[in-house]
C-alpha cells in the first residue's frame, strides 16, 4: 500500500489514510475519493529556470513523473546537482529518482518542488545512497500550489563515514507529505535533518524523519521549526530508533512552532525508540505564540508591527536556515522564507 | 513639552494610575520616585502604549499631540523613546540588524530618507565607542546573553543612535555597578538639550547623583503626591516613602 502503486495502478484504495498511524494526520483516502487521470506530457522546455539553477552544474527535471531519473557522483568528485520536480494541471504522476554518491563524493543536492494552481497528485521516491566518507547536503525547497497533493519519499542508506544532512523548506500545499527515512549505520556516519515550514490560507505540510540507528558510534541531529497561521495545519513526525547494540549514539532532536492565529493548528510527534543501554538522547518540542513582550519592545522602537512581527518570525527561523552549509543555497533559502513569512 | 493631566489607567482592571498629573517642559530632566507598587512602571507603560494597560481617563499630550491616540511605534517615530528596566532578549536579530531597522522605521514614519549603510555603520562605531561597548556585540543578536550591565548600555546606544526628543528611563540604575552607572549617567547627559525633556524613574537617589534633575516628583498610590527640587531626593533617601504612602492613603 503505497502512494506511488495508488498512482501507478490508479487504484484509490492503496492511498495511506487516517487509519494508518503515520499517516493519520495526513489522510489521502479521504481527500482523493476517485483516481485521478495520468498527468499531461509536458515539455520540459516550456518550464523557465528553477531558483537554484544558477548555482547548479546539472539541471535535472523530473516533470509530471517524468524525466532523467539517476544522478551519479563518482569516487572523490563534488557536484552541485539542481533536481527539479515540476508538477503542472490536473491529474496524477509518480517518479522514481536514485542518487549514488560512490566512496569520498561530494553531493550538493539543491532540490525544488514546483507547482503551478492545478489540482495534482504527485508522488517522487528518491533512493540516496551516500557510500564510505562520502557526503550529501540535501537542500529542498517546496512550492506547491494550494490545490496540488504532493507525497516525496527519501530512502537514505548512509555508510560509515558518510555525512548526510538536509534542510526542507516547505510553504505546504493543499496536503503535502515531505517524508525521510534513514539507515543510519553508526560507525561515525553523521546525520543532520532539518526543517522549516511556513503555512497560511488552509495549507497542510506534513514533515516526517524515520531514523534508525542499526550500530555503534552514530550521531543524528535534527532541528525543525514551523510558523502557522490561517487555516494552516504543519505536521511533524519524528522517529529515532536506536537498535540493540547501537551503543554511544547520539542524538538530538527538536521541534518549535509558532502558532499565529487561533484556527491554526500543529500537531507534533517526536518519538525516541531506545533499545541500547548506553546512549545520549534528547528531544525538545515546543508550540506558543509570538512574544508579545519581545514584539512591545520593537515596536517601542520604532518599527510598525507587521515588520516587527515579519523580523521576530524570520530570526525564529533563521536559526535553521543559518545551518545550511552552501552559503549560495542559504542565501536563497533565507530569501525565499523572508517572502512566505511576508506575503 | 510632556503634558500629562488626570491620568487614569488600569491593568486587568485594577486602577494603578489614579489622576496623574506631571508637567516636563523641554530642556529640563524631571525625576519621579516612589515605593514599589505606586504605578512607576505603569507611567511609563502608559505613555508608550504597551497593550494590556488601559487609560481610563485624562490625556497625555507631548508637544500638543495627543499620545495615547498613537501606536506604539508612532509614539517612537514622534519621538518617544522608553529605557526599558529589563530590555528584552531578541534572539536571531543582531543588534546592529535591530538598531537599523528602528531608525529606518522612525525616518520612514517622518517622511525622512533612510540611512546608507556607511553612514549607519559610522554611527554605530562612534557611540558604541563613546558607551565603551565593543562594536563586536553589536553584531550579535540583541540581548541574548548580555549582562544586566551590558543591557542597560545597549539601551542607551539605541537611544543615542535613535536622537528621541523625550526619554523615559525606567529604573536604569537596577542591575547596575557604580563603573557602568557612571558609563550609563555620562551617555543619558550627553543628550541633555534645551530641546529635549527626560523622565527619569526610579526607586533610589543613586542614579540622580549622576544625572541630575530639574525637578523631583514623589509617584505614590498612583498620583503625584509632592513635587520639589532635587532637595526632594535626598529627603526621600534620608527619611524614606512612609509619610507619603500615608499621605496617598
């Protein structure tokens, strides 16, 4: 049961819904009650830039579900890949994507998803592999229409040595799921999974992390903040299983929101599976307001209220964006956060 | 300048100011000193227009503009600058980023052109020099982690990079050893003018050894109870607040 079978076998009854404990607050059976046409071929051609072309040696577009579907990093090389996922009109598509990055590679991977106001059902699997001392910076932006569905699935197989880390960066759609699952190896294999979502009108954005630490020596940190207002609701699911035996991991999550209106809504699940004795884990969550004082003070100041409240929410979540290590690919994250937070 | 006259003003509906009445023409420092409780706070509150304080009755005008009519932030851009007693931590935004943005907003609201960023910078390196702060916090975020000293500092680097024309400064010297009240004293006289009023609160005389006011209030149960010379202050710190709480009973 799966959203990419649904899609592929035009079969509704495969879609997660809210009997399905991960997905419950992501229900897709209930929302899709009829399977939807195969999406439209379109030309590639016909799509403009992407927001991180620039910075990008490859370009590689997968639109409506289809295009080039594998990037290659050889032994010892750095790339910086732009992988753009275009979704456009009516109607369901499904991809697969696989990245290798083979022993001491080096992988920018800046990521966009695209949506123009149809009311689409996308899906993209994406299989990561990041082999021995190589390494992968994941960096997604997702812009969804308000009317499209989209459901990304990253499998990441890390190798000892091997560094892994993301930022997703989400303004939601009319339901969006932004998933990562993990296998995480242990022998000093480094993870960071980072998130943002900034949500209005009645947009949904659903970020789920699965981490699971299968040996020794693994070291996972995560930090995912989110602002809601509207009708918005933002989704964060956080699983970190620590197997037998997976003794001296590490590892430290956190989830902070900011609810900014009173129909908005947040619903947070970090979960800790520990089954090793000797292990250091935290986790932090925290959902409020903005603070009135701290909003007082600036406005004391001078600065008229919206931009007290436009600078208060971007310096909440600049303390994620400031992670990214690709100062380029920051500097448009940043920007691109700036304009959510003040549109 | 500041004209305030039958000020009344509650807080989750308690009365804290109860007919406050206080004349601060320009060019002079006035002081305003009270017990704990007697709406010192409140005053200064009031006159910025922090929300969950609410006038009742009475005015507060400043230059014949009515204050309370305004915004918090268009109280600022006409010039009206609050010291708070504990600034406020800003986590994220560097002071620099904040101080800019303050003034850019003020010169904004008075139809003024913006300041470039050099001669911002410039700004920012005298007075954080002449205040003796290392331009170096600056570019860290506003407050986070400073001393209760340091805090206080800052504030008076906003408000000399900010030129308001009235300061309120409430309770500047708490928190204070006396080398960083005599750094804090020296920044709040150097912005005494014939064309700007302060109103300086607070609990002890201490602070008033080193700004020196025209005119001392006695703030108790939330009225101006007496009002005298800068004798006043010393009387209050030789006999203490009593004879006045029980006047105001």
């Amino acid at each position: 049961m799966t959203v990419a079978a649904a899609i592929r076998e035009r079969d509704v009854s495969q879609l997660p819904g809210k009997r399905d404990e991960d997905w419950r607050w992501t229900d897709l059976r209930g929302l899709i009650r009829q399977a939807p046409e195969p999406s439209a071929v379109i030309d590639p051609g016909s799509l403009g830039s992407g927001p991180f072309d620039a910075l990008a040696e490859d370009v590689i577009v997968v639109a409506n579900g289809r295009g080039a579907a594998h990037i290659g990093v050889e032994p010892g090389e750095t790339k910086v890949v732009a992988l753009r996922v275009v979704s456009r009109g009516d109607g369901a598509h499904a991809a697969r994507v696989s990245i290798d990055v083979e022993t001491g590679g080096r992988l920018v991977l800046l990521e966009t998803y695209e949506g123009d106001a149809g009311g689409y059902l996308g899906q993209v699997g994406l299989l990561i592999s990041v082999a021995e001392n190589a390494a992968i910076e994941r960096v997604v932006l997702a812009s969804d229409g308000a009317e499209g569905v989209t459901v990304s699935e990253a499998l990441v197989e890390l190798s000892p040595g091997a560094a892994f880390a993301q930022t997703v960066l989400t303004s939601g759609a009319r339901r969006q799921r932004l998933q990562t699952t993990v296998r995480h190896p242990g022998g000093h294999a480094a993870l960071r999974l980072d998130g943002v979502y900034l949500l209005a009108d009645k947009r949904h954005a659903d970020l789920t992390t699965v981490v699971t630490h299968a040996a020794l020596h693994g070291a996972t940190e995560q930090l995912t903040k989110g602002v809601v207002r509207d009708q918005a609701r933002g989704v964060f699911q956080g699983r970190i299983v620590v197997a037998e035996g997976a003794d001296h991991t590490d590892a430290r999550m956190g989830h902070h929101a900011l609810i900014l209106s009173d129909r908005a809504e947040v619903d947070a699940k970090p979960e800790l599976e520990i089954y090793a004795d000797d292990v250091s884990c935290a986790h932090g969550n925290t959902v409020g307001a903005l603070d009135d004082e701290a909003l007082f003070y600036a406005r004391q100041r001078g600065i008229p209220e919206p931009e007290a409240r436009a600078m208060l929410t971007e310096a909440f979540i600049g303390e994620v964006v400031d992670r990214i290590v690709h100062e380029p690919a920051r500097e448009i994250a940043r920007a691109w956060a700036a304009e959510q937070l003040r549109a | 300048m500041l004209s305030v006259s039958n000020l009344h003003a509650t807080v989750d509906e308690k009365e804290i100011l109860k007919g406050l009445s206080l004349e601060v023409p320009a060019g002079e420092v006035h002081a305003i000193m009270g017990p704990n409780g007697a709406g010192k706070s409140t005053l200064s509150y009031v006159l910025t227009g922090r929300s969950g304080y609410e006038v009742t009755a009475g005015s507060a005008t400043l230059d014949g503009e009515d204050l309370l009519a305004l915004e918090p932030n268009e109280r600022a851009a006409k010039g009206v600058f609050l010291s708070f007693q504990y600034p406020l931590e800003i986590p994220g935004v560097p002071a620099l980023t904040f101080i800019r943005t303050a003034l850019n907003a003020q010169r904004k609201a008075r139809g003024e052109a913006e300041i470039t960023a050099p001669e911002f910078l410039k700004l920012a390196r005298q007075k954080a020099g002449e205040l003796k702060i290392d331009f170096e916090m600056l570019k860290r975020a506003l407050n986070v982690g400073f001393s209760g000293g340091e805090k206080k500092r800052m504030e008076i680097l906003q408000m000399a990079m900010l030129s308001p024309r009235f300061l309120i400064l409430d309770e500047t010297d708490s928190g204070l050893d006396i080398d960083a009240l005599r750094i804090v004293a020296d920044g709040v006289n150097a912005l005494r003018s014939p064309d700007r009023g302060m109103l300086v609160i607070t609990h002890y005389q201490r602070l008033l050894d080193y700004i020196k006011p025209d005119r001392v209030h006695v703030l108790s149960a939330g009225r101006i109870v007496a009002s005298g010379g800068p004798e006043l202050a010393l009387e209050l710190e030789r006999e203490g607040y009593d004879k006045y709480a029980r006047a105001a009973a």
